[in-house]
C-alpha cells in the first residue's frame, strides 16, 4: 500500500510509518514545523493549497489523518485555532483525499460523549454530546471528514506509548525521579495502547473497511487507577501516585466524568483485541 500519515510525529502517527515501513508499504508522513525520523514532509493541514498539492503528488491508497490541536485546555481560549485544524484542516484532507481516490482515516476522540456514568459504554449509536470545545471541533472534525467517499472514523481514548511525548512517559520520569503523582480519580476511561491503534489503521486501510468504530483499549478505569498500574507494573512506588479529585485539581475545561467505549464492534470486524494496559507496560516496561 501507499499510506500517506498526516502527524507523523506523533504518538500514534510515529508508530503507524514504522509498523508500515516494516511491512514493506511505501510511507510518506508529515510533520509540523520540525522534522523527526519518522517524517518527511512539513505540512500544516489548515493549508488547503499546499495539503491537495502534497497528497496529488504522491497519490496515495490510504490517508491517515492523525493530526490535530488536542491541548483541550488550550481549546477553550484558543478557539480559531482549534477550530482551524481540528475542523477545516480535516476538511481539506477529505477534500484532497477525494481528488486521490484515497481511504481516508480520520482519528476522532472518546470526548464528543458527554460522559454520563448512567449511559457506559458508548457504543457507535450513541447521542452526542460534547461537554468542551476540542471535543466540539474533533465531532466537526467527523462530519468533514465525511466529505471523503471512503472514510473510517475511529474514536480512541487516552492514548499512550513510548513513541513521543504522552501521559505515560511524562509518569514514567516523575516515577524515576521518585517525584509524588497526584492524578484525577473521577475521570473514567477506557485507554487505548498507540501500538495497537496503529496496527488497527493498516488493517482497515488494507482491507478497506468503511465506517465510524469505537477504537479503545478492553478496560475502563481511571487515570489514578490507570497510572498506579503503570507505577506496579514498571517496579516503581505505587505510594508515590495519590488521587485527586477534578474539582481539587482545577482545569480549564470540563471533562467526561465517564467516556468508556464500547469497542466490540470494531473487534468482531477486524478479529483482534486492543491490549489492557496491564499487558501493555509489561511489553513496553
């Protein structure tokens, strides 16, 4: 296949070129501003111009578009800007994935839910319901991405790994230095391991599977829960990570006080099971 990786620089973005590149499919991916060992090319994707430009060029079979503003704090008072990239910058890759004939696969968020505990797990016929406003521009984001004749959502939660910059290794080196954690305990989800959402994009790429999925991890629990796992697994003092409530801990925005997914359809369709975190720390550990 010919895979063109929008964000390639990111978690999820990093680990799609090298699990492509491995399996022999000719990669092109694409960063913003400064370029890593798993890029190529610079491209803002609010540039309607230069992305068409970009994807003609290399005229590709799949698009993954993992490229988005997600600093949701920073969603809340930097508006045009989220709005810029997370809605009209997808747009404009549908557009131009249009004009390939490519698949497109556009990277959404848990986050369009609005986290009712009484509701879990969401599945796909869910309402939605965005309770802040990156969650309101990445559900924009689905309905431009639409605009693609062959399109996949996929909707992940709380993604981690080692491949860049995430939760997971900002933890990892508080955990090494023996620094105190304090993470929320009421915010639920249901995290999902970069790896496997990677293999998942070349599996629906190569046998171009359509459609909105649910694409999380098997286990809902919080990110206290989440990160004292991480703390037991990795050999590190589990007394180090202490909960906090939202409310005590303060942010910007508001969040889902439950966005678990249900993500059964997409492993029935594919025939493969995300891993739980557990087993995830102990590949990466």
């Amino acid at each position: 296949m010919r895979i063109f990786v929008i964000g390639g620089s990111g978690l999820v973005g990093s680990n799609i070129v090298e699990q492509a590149e491995s399996r022999g499919d000719t990669v092109r991916s694409t960063h913003l501003d400064t370029q890593t060992e798993t890029t190529d090319i610079d491209l803002d994707k609010t540039d309607a111009g230069r992305t068409q430009s970009v994807i003609t060029d290399f005229d590709p079979d799949v698009i993954v578009d993992t490229a988005a503003f997600h600093a949701v704090d920073d969603c809340e008072t930097k508006r045009n800007r989220a709005w810029s990239v997370n809605a009209a910058g997808t747009r404009n890759v549908a557009t131009a994935a249009n004009e390939a004939g490519a698949h497109l696969i556009y990277l959404s968020t848990d986050y369009v839910f609005p986290g009712d505990p009484e509701e879990i797990p969401y599945t796909e016929s869910d309402r939605i319901q965005p309770v802040n406003y990156y969650a309101e521009t990445k559900y924009a984001g689905e309905r431009a991405a639409r605009i693609a004749d062959e399109v996949t959502i996929l909707r992940p939660s709380v993604i981690y790994g080692t491949a860049s910059q995430n939760f997971v290794t900002w933890a990892l080196g508080e955990l090494e230095d023996s620094n105190e954690l304090t993470i929320v305990n009421d915010q639920i989800s249901s995290p999902t391991y970069a790896p496997d959402l990677a293999k998942v994009c070349l599996r629906l790429g190569e046998e171009s599977q359509t459609g909105l999925y649910h694409s999380t991890g098997p286990e809902s629990m919080s990110r206290y829960e989440f990160t004292v796992v991480l703390a037991e697994v990795c050999g590190y003092d589990t007394d180090l990570v202490k909960p906090i409530t939202t409310e005590e801990f303060g942010q910007e925005a508001p969040r889902p006080t439950d966005s678990t997914l249900d993500s059964s359809t997409l492993y029935d369709a594919i025939d493969y099971e995300f891993r739980d975190p557990e087993s995830a720390f102990e590949e990466l550990r």
